[in-house]
C-alpha cells in the first residue's frame, strides 16, 4: 500500500523509464529549439489528458490553467464523467 496517498497519474508516471525517455530527446535534439516548455512537460500534459478526459489541446491548456490559477487553488479540479 505504498501508492496510497499517491495521485493516480503519478502511479502511472512512476513507469515512465526517465532515462531512455532523455536519452531519446537527446538523440534526436528534440529540445534543440524549445524554449520554455520541454519535451518532458509536453509529454506529461499528452499523457495526463486522456486521465482527466480531454478530447483537445484547448481543453487541456484550460484545464491546466485552471488547475495552476493561483486564484482557484482552493476550488476542486472538475472532471467530466
């Protein structure tokens, strides 16, 4: 019962081997011309949408902003059933 107090996309992300995923992005320069946003953040949110199911890159930068909104902290994350 170690997974417990444990977020269910941070079980999943547990799997993710971090090394080759890095190896990769450096054999292939993917973070040759990125700036503030890696290829490893890109991934988490690509991998994180389908959990809260978001059908579309503006759902998720919404819901991301809203989950990061300084101002909306207190309030519940909604997640369509």
């Amino acid at each position: 019962m170690k997974n417990i107090d444990n977020l269910v996309f941070s079980q999943v992300m547990d799997y993710l081997p971090l090394h080759t995923f890095r190896r990769y992005v450096a054999r292939y320069q993917g973070e040759r011309y990125v700036k503030p946003f890696r290829c490893l953040d890109q991934y988490l949110v690509m991998a994180f949408a389908p959990l809260t199911y978001r059908e579309s890159l503006r759902s998720i930068r919404r819901h991301i902003f809203f989950a990061t909104s300084p101002t909306n902290r207190s309030l519940p994350i909604h997640c369509p059933r």
